[in-house]
C-alpha cells in the first residue's frame, strides 16, 4: 500500500510533463505543416539526386 504513496505522485509528474512537451511542441509551430511531409516522398528533386 505504501508503494501507492510513491507512485502517484511519479505517475502525476510524467503525466505533466508529458502535457508540458506537448504544448511546448504546439507553441513552437511542430504541427503547424502535417501535410507536405507526407507527399514529400513522392516529389521529385531538381538537381538529379546525389552526384558521386
């Protein structure tokens, strides 16, 4: 029962700063474009691709 007392409390802090991360991410433009890093595969380069 005394391990409740422990976990709660670490089970809290992770939670926050799980939420914490997520809108530092969010104020910080990282979902702002989540279309073109899906299609960006498909583009094809200028330049030819890598010269060796």
């Amino acid at each position: 029962m005394v391990v409740f007392y422990i976990l709660t409390p670490v089970a809290l802090l992770l939670a926050g700063l799980g939420v914490a991360g997520f809108l530092w991410s969010v104020r910080n433009g990282q979902y702002d474009d989540v279309e073109t890093p899906a299609i960006r595969i498909l583009i094809d380069d200028e330049d030819g691709g890598p010269t060796t």
